[in-house]
C-alpha cells in the first residue's frame, strides 16, 4: 500500500498517518479527528455526544473506503499473484 501513498493522499480531503508495525507483516493507515473536532464532538463516555460523533464517523469513512478499497484490491491481486 505505500507505494501508492501518493495516489491515496492525493484522493483523499484530509491527511491521514500510515505507521509502521515494525516486527509485524502488516502496518496501518488511519485518520483521526483534530483537536478542534474532537471538542465539537463531545465525548464518547456520555450519550449526548453520540449522534455527532457517529454523524462524523460515517461521513469521514465514506471517503477514506472508497479510495482505500480499490487500491487495496490491486494490492491484493498483486500479492496473491507473486
């Protein structure tokens, strides 16, 4: 996958952060709220902050999967096929 870093950033309306999982066969890719949205949302620990943060789970996953997916797909086929 991260030798498609920059097709994935490019695709996508916000920064993401790819780690390393050094000593693992895998690594991770992630997007996180800022500080700013985080405030805004509220905390997970009460109800009232739910529906926000849902609202914003939802919207921000829709594009982060749809460019992850594909490229991910190609990924696959590349592996299984070596």
């Amino acid at each position: 996958m991260f030798k498609h870093k920059d097709r994935i950033e490019s695709q996508l309306p916000f920064e993401i952060i790819w780690e390393r999982l050094d000593n693992r066969k895998a690594a991770r890719i992630k997007y996180e709220s800022n500080l700013k949205i985080k405030k805004k949302l509220g905390s997970w620990n009460t109800k009232d902050g739910w529906d926000e943060r849902i609202k914003w789970y939802t919207e921000s996953m829709k594009p982060f999967y749809s460019v992850i997916y594909p490229i991910w797909d190609e990924v696959y086929d590349e592996v299984k096929s070596t």
